[in-house]
C-alpha cells in the first residue's frame, strides 16, 4: 500500500500539481502570482492575496532547497518574494491582505496572518544560496508578529468591553511554525522556549469529550465560538507539534501519545459516517455551527489528515493509522483530485461533488496540496 500511495504522490505532485500553478498562476508582467484561478486555470479574479503570496514562495523555496535545485522553481519563487516585499506592507510594517495586479493596495485585515507567511517566505528562501537580507528581515517581523499577537490594537483591534477572552488555536500554530523554521537557521535560544509553550498551550485546548482540540480556548464554552471544532485544524496541529519534538530531541511518551490521540478522536469525531470525509466545523456541544459552509468538504482539512496518518504510522508502525489513511486517501483522491485539468478542486458539497470548480482563490493556493505530497513521500521514503 505504502508504495502505491508513494508513487500516486510523486505523479500527482510533479505531474500535476506544480505544473498547473507554473504554468497558469505566475505574473511575469507585474510580478507576484495570480491564485483566483478557475478549473482550467484562467484567471477570474486579478487581485493577489498577500497570505497567499507568501505561502507560493515557501512551497516553491522549500521544493528547490530539499526536493531538487531547478531554476524554475528558485525563479518563481523569486518573481513572487519581490512582488510581496515591494507592495505587502504599509509605512508601519503592517500586511495588507490583498493587493491588486500591479501591487496597490485593496484590503488591510487586522490580523497577523498574512505578516506570518511573509515570515515563512523569507526565512524558506534565505536558505536557497540568494544574497540579501532575508534572514534578517524574518527576524524583525518575527518580533512584530509576536507583538502583534499580544497586543490586537497594535493593528488596530482594540479589546472590547464584551469580548470573551479567547486563545485561537491558530495563534499557537503560528507560533510554533514560526520558531520551527527560524531556528533552522538561527542560533538564537528563544525559539526553543517558544515551541515548549506551544506544547504546553496545544494541551490546553484538548477537549477530552471529543479527544480533539477546540479552535478558541475560553473559560465558558457558552459562546460557539469557544464550542468551534475544526478537525483539519486539530491535525494540522498535531503533526506540527510532532515537528516540535523531533527538533528538540524530546522524548516523551506522554506527549506523543496525546498527539496520538488528537489525530485519533479528531478523525473519530470530525468523519461524516453517511457519506464520507471530514466535515469543515462541528460545535463541541451539538448545537447548529455558525459557520454554513460547516457541513462542506473541503480539501486541506483532507491533506493535513493524510500526512498526520502518515506521521503517527512511522511513529507506531500500528496497522490502525493505515486502515484510517486508506480511508482518507481513497475518499480524498475521489473527491478532490482533477487528473484532468490538474490540481485539486477545493470545495466540495457535503456528497462530495464540486460546489466551487475553482482551483485557488483568497483561501486556497500553491501551499496544503503540495506541502502535504511532499511531506508525504518525504515521510514514506523514511520508513521503506
């Protein structure tokens, strides 16, 4: 089985996965990338989506450092870094979140996310031999983003009166991702203290009546808000955090066996047993989410699943972690997978047929398919 799922990856990453977005999604006129790109890969929407950006030049930085030094893949990466750092801030340091063709800017969201993959962007591509400051400038806007996350009003958030306080679980993602790739290639001690508080944090959002983790932990779970589960959130942490361990040489059963159980009862909880797959959002309490598209299918949700089945089958070499991947596979390249026109789709129905025959757009990019086929064979080639 592990050698089919192998080479089915490596075909679909290099045949076509990559090829759609080096063919359709790069702007060699204004620089950057288009990702609001239909089934055939025609543009339909011009705008750039600042977090998107970032994530391009990650994926395409990280294929040419471990993957293979093609020029192609260090160009693109290139084209869209200069996009994002000529036309991604404003004179305070801040991201915008989307930018038209030529750079001005659209949309300022006052979160760190776009800042975040900005971050990602220039420590992945100062590994790729470049001269210039790249490294030094992630370490700045580390400090921003950190900042950023203490402190909302800093981009124009302020705390309110009535707010119930939250910790997203995103923010501990961000975190850890973060410290993870910088440490990689700096020295600097703080980054292990900040992936341990990670660790420390991850277990507080552990919800023991649905073995997964909530998105927003609070003192009530009153709100929905504080009831949110995401299981593609809950996995994606999972495996990070295993990142987390294998990097500071921590060997701890306790711990592992936590993440094991993360990726367990967040697939127990979040599979559709009627038709298949893994519903977007579910309320912790049983009661209607908030969110519509809750009952979607959606395709990162599907990759995170994937390699955290392959993380826990390496770890374990427990026969259970297969019969789980086998099922998400075989429901995942069903669904999602458009051998085609190449890529996958992004937003299927709750039946699992195409809601949206789009394949990238403000949320959806070159980033969770193929870092998920790569960290996958990377992983599988490990364990042969």
């Amino acid at each position: 089985m592990l050698q089919e799922l192998e080479a089915r990856y490596r075909r679909n990453l290099f045949e076509s996965v990559i090829p759609f977005w080096m063919k359709h999604s790069l702007d060699p006129v204004n620089g950057g990338q288009y990702h609001c790109l239909n089934r055939a890969g025609g543009v339909f929407d011009p705008r750039k989506y600042v977090w998107m950006q970032g994530r391009a030049v990650w994926m395409f930085s990280r294929l040419y450092n471990e993957v293979e030094r093609r020029a192609e893949w260090l160009d693109a990466a290139g084209l869209i870094l200069r996009f994002l750092d000529a036309h991604a801030a404003d004179e305070q340091g801040r991201s915008y979140f989307s930018l038209t063709a030529d750079g001005l800017p659209v949309f300022q969201q006052r979160k760190p996310y776009a800042a975040f993959f900005h971050l990602l962007a220039l420590v992945e591509y100062s590994k790729t031999g470049v001269q210039g400051d790249y490294l030094a400038r992630a370490r700045k806007l580390y400090g921003r983003i950190l900042r950023w996350m203490d402190d909302g009003s800093l981009l124009g958030r302020p705390a309110l009166a009535g707010q119930m306080p939250m910790r997203a679980l995103a923010d501990v993602y961000v975190k850890a991702f973060m410290a993870l790739d910088l440490r990689a290639v700096d020295p600097d001690p703080a980054y292990d203290a900040l992936l341990r508080q990670c660790l420390r944090e991850a277990r507080e959002h552990w919800l023991p009546s649905q073995r997964t983790l909530v998105e927003n932990k609070a003192d009530s779970m009153d709100w929905p808000d504080a009831r949110l589960l995401c299981p593609g959130s809950a996995l994606e942490v999972a495996w990070l955090l295993w990142h987390v361990l294998e990097a500071l040489h921590i060997d701890d059963q306790d711990y592992e066996r936590f993440l094991l159980e993360v990726i367990e009862g967040s697939l127990e909880t979040g599979w559709d047993r009627e038709h298949g797959g893994l519903y977007y959002f579910l309320d912790a309490g049983g009661q209607p989410p908030l969110q519509l598209e809750a009952n979607m299918k959606l395709w990162w949700p599907h990759t995170e699943a994937i390699y955290a089945l392959i993380v826990a089958y390496a770890k374990t070499r427990d026969e259970k972690w297969l019969r789980w991947l086998e099922r998400v596979d075989r429901y995942t390249f069903a669904t999602f997978v458009d051998w085609e026109y190449g890529e996958w789709f992004g937003y299927c129905d709750r039946y699992g047929k195409p809601a949206l025959e789009l394949k990238g757009g403000p949320y959806k990019g070159f980033f969770h398919v193929p870092r998920c086929l790569l960290f996958s064979l990377q992983r599988l080639q490990s364990i042969r």
